[in-house]
C-alpha cells in the first residue's frame, strides 16, 4: 500500500517564511527599543569610608553631579545616564571586587574611580579581563597604559618633575627630603625623581633624604624632627610630599609645632588640595606649596560656572573644588563626546573613538586625549593661602602631554605607548621593535604585596 503525502504549496511556504522574518524583525525591532530605554550605566568606584574617603568621597559627589547634568541636557545617544555606585572602603583588594561587580553583575558601561595607585592596580587586571571603561583622575606614578585605562590625572612629567624644577630654579632648593606614603605611587615617583635629582641636577646622594609611612599614620614628631636636623646642614631644603589621605593634616600640624614654616624648609605637596585643606587651621600651612594642574582659584568663566554648580550640587556655599574634580570633568566630557562620536556605548568603538577628542578644561584651554591615553594639561604651582585657597605663583605656558614611560629609569626610556591600529601596544620597545603585552595581573599582585 502506497501513502500519499500531501505536498506543501509553494505559497503556503512564501507565508510561513514571511510570519517568520517579520516575527524575528519584530522581535529585533522590540529588543532594539528596550535597549533605547535602558539608560546606559556609570559606574562610580570610589572609596566612601576608610582612610581615603577625605579624598574620594568628593569625586563620587563629582561624577553624580555630572551625570545630572548629562541628563538635564538629554542625556546621550536618546538615553538616560544612571550611577551605580559601590564602596571598595579604602581596602585595596576590594577594589577588584568591587569593579567585578560593576563589570559582570551590573554591566556598566564605564567606570569611573579609584585614587591610591595600589587600587588602580588592584583593578586593572578585572577591566582588562572584562574589558571595562576605567577612567582614573589622580596623579600617579606613570609607568603604565592599558588598553582599557584612561589617565587623566598628571604623569609625573605634568606634575613631579616640573615642581623639582621649580623648586630648583626658582627657589634655590638644593637638599631635598622625599617624604611619602608606603605604596607604589611614592615609590616609583621618587625613584623617578631621585634619578631626575643626580642625573641632570648632579644633587648628590647625601642630600636626598627618602623616607615612607603607612596609610593613616599619625605620629609624625620623629620624622619631623629627622626633617628639621636635614635641613640645619646649611644648604636651602624642601620637603616633595607624597603622602596621601587623611595623615596629611597631623603631618602639618607637627611642622607647626615643632616651628617648622615655609620660609625655614617649604613643602611641595602632591596630593594635598582644597579638599584636604577644607576644615583644618590652615594659618600654620600658608606659604607652603602645591602642584596641580588645576586649583579653585583659576580665573576663568568656565571655572566659576563650575564653582557655582557644585555649590547649587551640594547645597554648600562654603564647598571646595580641587584638581582630581577638574580631571573627572575632563575624562567624563571625553567618554560622552566618545559615545556621540561612535553612536553606541560599545567599549571597543569608544576606545577608537576617544583617541584624539579634545574637550575643554577649567583653566581656559584644551584637554586632548593621546595615543597613550594620557592627556594634555597645564602644570600650576600653588601657594598655601590662609583661607585654604592657593595663590598661583607659576604655570607652564602651554599644556604638556602626559608620558606612560619616564624617561630617568633605564627600563622606561626606551618605551612609549600607542593605542591606535596598527601598533596597539602600551609597551612598546623602539629599540627592539617588540610589545611587551599586559603586566596587569603581575603588577596587581606586586602592588597588592607591598
């Protein structure tokens, strides 16, 4: 017995295959929309508690008001922006865990944080791993450019080593007393600076005084007084301070009580700002010095729209602005004119498309983002004022692009970095031709061990 199958007309065919497409273009078009609707995710990775939340907790306050008024002006590509802030509390290892879960469990599609070096290399492993966004406004040591890294913070050739010059040309300084906190930034900044010191200013050994405490340290009376007797040796001294947090105010108390002002020995600070000056005497710190590449006191339009809009943020009329603000201005305006310039938030398309953007700082000129993801800034020397301002005393005429790789360490000068096609190396070698590649994980773990 034969069975008769019964043929499927051509045109019933025609119809089941359009209900397919236009179910599947449908569907698309559906979760096209959703997407339009989904606003697109900062994430703010800030330490809140802990030693460096006198530091921190102002830059989630920052990048808040920023993403408010993102969103007051339409918000980006259609979509509204939404922070999702964590607190790693000033505990380094948090810090990866943290960005983890920024990354992986609430897929943001940028970050912005961090402020010790420790906890940046506590990070970098996890963003270049799940090729995050970070955009990190501190000073730091350089030695570094990741892929998924954006410094826009100083290197030191923005920061350090124009402030040695400074104190060199233009004070007279000829013994120097590098004082900083026990972590990676203070070290290599001043293994940086020490090379700098013997190798172009012939500054001999004994007159470099080197010396590193803990986060939070409090007591500073002994090493105060070693700071005092180095600098009754007849030679004009200064003291280059890395310290950072919250051990920077009983540090500046001990100087005052042990009579120590800026005209007998000055201190260069580069971590201490508004911020860290704002509700303490600062009468016993006038005179005494910092280097930024942005202060409160700029004279410019920008800069006072800025002022005014923090103040109306937090509802304070006495709150203060201070450098690593202006730097999450900087990186935020960067990323968003990125994402226009690439129609979507995709990591990838962002970072080709940030290299080269240029956006307006708060001292009166440009910021441009560099192949080695370094930016270009102004380098400011300020003065401590009574009122917790600084006076500007100096500034570079033009702004100077950020170096990855120093040039005073042997294992640095020969490196430089660029991102674009077809080199796309944070390390390459100009002598042997060769990449390096990622040192992220090895760097995390040393950092993290110190």
């Amino acid at each position: 017995m034969t069975t008769l199958q019964r043929k499927t007309h051509p045109r019933t065919l025609s119809r089941f295959a359009t209900a397919l497409i236009a179910a599947a273009v449908m569907g698309a078009s559906a979760q096209a929309v959703a997407q339009e609707d989904d606003p697109i995710k900062v994430g703010i990775l800030h330490s809140l508690s802990g030693t460096m939340a006198i530091s921190e907790s102002t830059l989630k306050d920052t990048v808040e008001m920023l993403i408010e008024q993102q969103n007051e002006a339409g918000g980006l590509l259609g979509r509204q922006l939404e922070a999702v802030v964590v607190d790693p509390a000033s505990n380094w290892p948090l810090f990866a865990e943290r960005a983890r879960e920024l990354l992986a469990q609430e897929e943001v599609d940028v970050i912005f944080g961090n402020w010790t070096s420790v906890s940046r290399k506590a990070v970098l492993p996890v963003v270049e791993e799940l090729n995050g966004l970070l955009f990190y406004p501190v000073q730091y040591e350089g030695e570094e450019s990741s892929e998924n890294v954006f410094y826009t913070g100083a290197a030191p050739n923005q920061q350090a080593i124009p402030a040695v010059e400074y104190l060199i040309n233009e004070v007279g300084i000829e013994r120097f007393a590098l004082i900083g906190t026990d972590y990676v930034y203070p070290r290599t900044t001043n293994r940086i600076l020490e090379a700098f010191l013997k190798d172009e200013h012939g500054v001999a050994e004994e007159d470099i005084m080197v010396n590193y405490t803990p986060f939070g340290h409090s007591d500073w009376q002994n090493i105060v007084s070693e700071i005092r007797r180095f600098g009754e040796e007849g030679k004009p001294t200064a003291v280059i301070s890395t310290i950072n947090g919250d051990a920077n105010v009983p540090f500046y108390r001990e100087l005052a009580n042990q009579g120590i002002d800026a005209a007998d020995i000055p201190v260069i600070a580069f971590s201490v700002g508004e911020q860290e000056l704002s509700g303490i005497d600062t009468a016993p710190l006038v005179g005494h010095l910092a280097a930024w590449n942005y202060f409160m006191s700029v004279d410019t339009d920008a800069n006072y729209d800025f002022i005014d809009a923090w103040i109306e943020h937090t509802g304070d009329e006495e709150a203060v602005t201070n450098d690593p603000m202006e730097a999450h201005y900087i990186g935020f305006n960067m990323w968003a004119e990125a994402v226009r310039k690439a129609g979507t938030t995709d990591v990838d398309a962002v970072k080709d498309a940030i290299i080269g953007v240029t956006v307006p700082n708060l001292s009166g000129g440009y910021a441009a983002m560099m192949p080695n993801h370094h930016i270009t800034k102004p380098v400011l020397i300020g003065e401590v004022q009574d009122n917790g301002q600084f006076d500007i005393v100096w500034q570079t005429p033009s702004t100077v692009a950020g170096d990855a790789w120093s040039d005073y360490l042997p294992g640095s000068r020969d490196l430089i970095a660029d991102w674009r096609k077809p080199m796309e190396c944070g390390n390459f070698n100009v002598v042997n031709g060769s990449c390096g590649g990622s040192t992220a994980a090895e760097e995390a773990e040393a950092a993290l061990a110190e």
